[in-house]
C-alpha cells in the first residue's frame, strides 16, 4: 500500500466539511465517506459533535483511509460553552459533565457500534478526552463478538485501571496517543495502560507526544506551540491505524 499525497499532508484547517447530518440509529450523527464495509464511529469529546474541527478530522479519516466515519451526538443536543472549556473554568464545566456521565452516555454509544456492527464488516472506534474512556469500554472482553475491530484513542478522560484492565486482549487493537502533560490522563494512568495491554497480549501502538498538553489533538490552538503539530501526526497515527486494521474490508 502506497501513501497517498494527502497523507502526508497536515491537517486542513479551512473549508466546510465535506460530510453530512444524518442518522445513526436513535442519535444524529454527521457522516462522511462512503466505503459499504468498513465504518469508524467517533466519539466526540467536551466540543460537541458540531465542533469544526472534530467533523474535519473524520473527513480525514473517510479519504485517507478509504472509511466510512459516524460522529454521533451524546450530548442530547446540547453543548458545552466552548469559552468554559477554552478557559479551563471547570467548577462551571462540571454540571454539563454531570447530565451526560457515563452511565447515561454509554447505553447508546454501545447501541450505535452495535448498529455499525449490523450493516459493515469491520468497525473501529476513536476517541479524545471524554471519548476515550468509551472506546476503552467499546473495546472491553464483555462484548462477544467484539464491538469493535480496532480502538484510537487520544488523551482519555474519566477513564479508570478496570477500564484499561477489562478490554478483550488480543481481539481488539489498542493505539493511545498521550500528550505530556495531561491532568486527566496521569503518568499512574499512563504506566498502568502501558504495562497492563503489553501483559493482555493486545496489538498495542503507544505514541507520546512531547511538550504539548491535553486537549491538542481536537483543540488545534495556535497560542500554544507545537499543538497543531502534535494535531497532524495525531491525525496521521490514527489513519494509520485504521489503515492497518479495517483495510481487508
């Protein structure tokens, strides 16, 4: 498989994305790509489901690696206001976290993988922030037949050891892309995950990202340097790992 030109290109940071709103299941979702048998369900993060830059990533994604992408909205239609988020003021941030906690967001994030597990071949799973600990679940040894194919996630939040421990080992490949300074994912965290998936026998591509913080593989923030940086090759890992994982399909 050659690399096409796009892929190694940065990330498109202008234009309207090229997907469109549709339907998965009970939830609206954007959806981009057209491949009958190979689907990538994005969790979002705090952003939202209608963050540009979320919907630009699964464009990305469709072209570079020949997928279908589902960005589903877990938020009941609400959103975060995105100064809170973009300011770090979390004391007013939390009562939004508190109407979408996991218990109450995963019934229908397992109810969309499920519906992409009814109508395409293969499905893999990408979340940041409050996404990844999602995918951790949709990865878990629970579900038999697995969810999932396949599981990226960057910088997860609300994530736990049980999270990292229950996933299914060598049936679900795990790729973690971990800034350096995370206060959500913690070096404890990030130890346990490391040295938990090499011990499940999981495919497993763990790729540290040097001087940039949480958030900066969605946020993109040119005040902060090296971010978009860190933003392109975290777009570009991912697509990598799909290719590899989903491309019989």
């Amino acid at each position: 498989m050659t690399i096409s030109d796009c892929c190694l290109q940065g990330f498109e940071w202008e234009g309207t994305p090229a997907g469109t709103d549709g339907k998965l299941g009970a939830n609206d979702a954007y959806i981009t790509g057209t491949n009958p048998a190979a689907a990538v369900l994005l969790v979002h993060d705090l952003y939202g489901w209608r963050f540009p830059n979320v919907r630009l990533l699964a464009d990305h994604w469709a072209r570079e690696c020949g997928v279908t992408v589902y960005v589903p909205d877990f938020f009941g239609g609400e959103a975060v206001d995105l100064r809170l988020v973009e300011e770090d003021r979390w004391p007013e941030i939390w009562p939004f976290i508190n109407k979408n906690t996991r218990e109450i967001r995963e019934p229908e994030i397992f109810a969309c993988a499920r519906a992409l597990r009814e109508t395409y071949q293969k499905v893999g799973a990408a979340g940041y922030c409050y996404g990844g600990w999602a995918c951790f679940r949709l990865a878990a040894k629970e579900h038999d037949p697995p969810l999932v194919d396949c599981i990226s996630v960057g910088h997860p939040s609300l994530l736990t050891k049980d999270d990292i421990e229950g996933v299914a080992g060598a049936a679900v490949p795990i790729q973690v892309l971990a800034p350096e300074q995370d206060h959500a994912f913690t070096p404890e965290l990030k130890l346990h995950a490391f040295q938990t998936l090499q011990a499940l026998g999981a495919p497993f591509d763990y790729q540290h990202f040097p001087g940039v913080e949480h958030a900066c593989f969605i946020r993109g923030d040119t005040r902060k340097p090296g971010e978009r940086a860190a933003m392109a090759r975290g777009k570009n890992a991912a697509a990598d790992w799909f290719r590899q994982w989903l491309q019989d399909a």
